[in-house]
C-alpha cells in the first residue's frame, strides 16, 4: 500500500465526520442563503491568508534530506500565491464589504485550525503542512464544483463570485495528482505520521468550520 493509500485509510473516519456537517448536506439539497455563502468565504479567507506563509516555514524547517521536498514547497508557494485576494473578489461580488471581512476575526475553529499546523509543523515534522494540505484539496476537489453550481443556481450569483470555489474543483485533478506523487515518495516514518496526525486534527476542526457558519450567517 501506498503511503497516499495509507493516509486515506487512516483518516477515513474524520472525513466522514467532516461530511457529515448539516451544512454542507443543506447545500447539496439547495438549502444555502447568500449569508451562508458568505460565512464560509469569510472563515476561508482566514485559513487561506495562512498557506503561504504555513508553507514558506515548512520550506525553512525541512531538513537537506527533504531537499526534495523543499522544492515541491517552492512549487506549492507559486501555486497558491495570491489565492485569498480571489476570495475577497468573490465575496464582493455576493455583496458583501471585502474589507469587514479581512478585518474581522476568525471563528475559534478556523484559528485553531491554523494553529493546529503551526504547532505540528514545529513539535512533530514540518512535513506536517501536507495533512492539511490532504484535507482541504481533497476536499475541494469532491465537492467545490457541485457547490458552486449548486449556489449559483440558487442565489443567482454572478459567476465572478465563484472564483475560488471553481479554482479548486474538478479543474484542481492535476494539482490532487501532483500531490498524491508528492506523498508516495515521502518515507521518513516521522513525517508520515506528521502527515497523518495533522490531517485528523484538520479534518475535526474543518468539519466544526461548517458546522459554525448557520450561527455566522445570524441564523
């Protein structure tokens, strides 16, 4: 079994919990308010802001066995730079204030979430970023298209509020590719478990994320 293999296995059961958040079942039944839509870009904004620089310290704490590794980051980094802009593009085109946003706190579980990857990338590997990485491209590419679709048609939105959603859906296959490769050649047990521990701990805290946004949307 693959390592990629291994780390699907093993964080199986808080995938499961992270789909199984109301929220993200109301959206595929069509059940979204502008509000809701606009809660989630928020809480995304907070954990996105934070790839580059989660990446730039993985970069600086890898050691020069992971050389290799070291330049995927630089890859990743020139992949995901600039991404939080799309999302304070989309949020304007929903009608909301870019600047409220950027300027607003964090939900408690979008911070920790962060957080979570700091701590791991400095106590246990710094190879640590890639749980997180799993969770959230994972993800995004199972379930961001269809949302997108399924939010625009409800709330007939323009397409320019989507730019995120679809930057990271069905058109994402190649980047989810890149990264399967990447994690098949990591053998260091340390950074394996690294990877793992922290893809649990995201998948609980991303999950709470969605449960969080009908109470962020003012419901």
């Amino acid at each position: 079994m693959t390592f990629f293999d291994t780390l699907c296995e093993q964080t199986q059961t808080e995938r499961a919990l992270l789909l199984d958040a109301p929220v993200i079942k109301d959206t595929f039944a069509g059940d979204i308010t502008r509000e809701r839509y606009q809660s989630f870009l928020g809480q995304a904004y907070h954990h996105v802001k934070h790839t580059v620089p989660l990446l730039m310290r993985a970069g600086s704490l890898l050691p020069p066995s992971l050389e290799w590794l070291r330049k995927a980051v630089v890859e990743y980094v020139d992949e995901e730079y600039g991404h939080e802009r799309w999302i304070l593009n989309d949020l304007k085109a929903t009608g909301a204030d870019p600047e409220r946003v950027k300027n607003a706190e964090p939900h408690w579980t979008t911070d920790a979430m962060v957080s979570v990857v700091y701590d791991h990338m400095q106590r246990y590997h710094p190879a640590a970023f890639f749980g997180m990485a799993h969770v959230l491209e994972g993800t995004s590419v199972q379930l961001a298209t269809q949302a997108a679709h399924k939010v625009k048609e409800r709330l007939e939105l323009p397409n320019s509020a989507f730019s995120y959603l679809l930057s990271h859906g069905d058109l994402d296959q190649d980047h989810v590719k890149f990264f399967e490769d990447l994690m098949n050649q990591l053998t260091d047990v340390d950074a394996q478990q690294a990877v793992i521990r922290t893809a649990r701990s995201v998948y609980h805290l991303y999950g709470e994320m969605f449960r969080a946004i009908p109470s962020l949307a003012g419901e």
